[in-house]
C-alpha cells in the first residue's frame, strides 16, 4: 500500500542530486554562440599567420591558405546569419503563439458569456423596458389617431 507521506514514496536527496547533475550539465553545455565565438578566435588566429607567411613572400601554400580562410570567413558569416535568422523567427513564433492564447482565451469568454446568458445591467433593463425611439411628428400622429379613435367610439 502507498503511504501517504511523499518522502517515503520517493528519495528525495536522490532526486536533488540528479537534478543538480543536470543543471551542471546545462551550464557546462557550449551555446551556439560560445561555438560561434570559439571558431571566430581560430580564424584569426589563422588570419594572422596568413599575414605573416604574406609578409614573408607569396607562395602557392600562402594563395592555398588564403583560399581556405576566404571560405572560413564564408562559413562563419553564414552561421552567425543563421542564427540571427533563427533567433528572429523563435521570437516571431513565441508573438505569435502569445497573440493565438489571447484569442483563445477571448474565445472562452465570449462562449462562457453566451452559455450563460448576459446577466448585465444594462441587458436586463433593456430586455424588461420596452423602449421606443421615435420622433415628436410620429408621437402626434398617434396621439391624433388615438383620439380620433376614442371620440368616434362613443
């Protein structure tokens, strides 16, 4: 039989540990940014030594290492494009699931109100007075017709 007390269903301690494992392996784990940055370092590091064997004299393996670190370059702007781009399409898709939960939320509470009827104020004196909007001209006329209709009873 379960007891009803949590602490002896589970390890308590044991879950603690775990979960501090796994927070320690979260900050530990490289974001894409710190791999972006990593590789930006690496490649100027071989920008310099191009520069250098440049100073040096031109050489095939100085226009090879030029055509490698052209294509590095290439490479590290398009994954930092990359990742901009992705970033601005999570904060889109997050604005727009935010907007989707308010119209969710606007459409529960105008079906809760239709379900339960309109109780306001104004609702329930518009429903237990008859009110008529119309003109004087409109209101003469009736009261002719009226007494007209009374006096030729008689």
């Amino acid at each position: 039989m379960l007891s009803k007390n949590l602490s002896d269903c589970f390890d308590i301690e044991e879950a603690r540990k775990e979960l501090d494992q796994i927070q320690e392996d979260i900050d530990n784990e490289e974001t894409p940014n710190d791999i972006l940055k990593s590789n930006v370092e690496r490649a100027q590091r071989l920008l310099d030594r191009i520069e250098d064997e440049w100073a040096g004299g031109v050489t095939a393996d100085t226009i090879k290492l030029v055509d490698i670190a052209s294509k590095l370059i290439t490479c590290i702007t398009q994954a930092a494009n990359s990742m901009i781009t992705n970033d601005i399409g999570m904060e889109t898709t997050n604005q727009k699931q935010e907007y989707l939960d308010l119209k969710k939320l606007e459409f529960e509470m105008r079906k809760e109100k239709v379900t339960q009827g309109d109780k306001s104020a104004s609702t329930i004196n518009n429903t237990q007075n008859n009110v008529y909007v119309t003109s004087r001209e409109d209101i003469l006329k009736l009261a002719l017709q009226t007494q007209l209709a009374e006096k030729t009873e008689v």
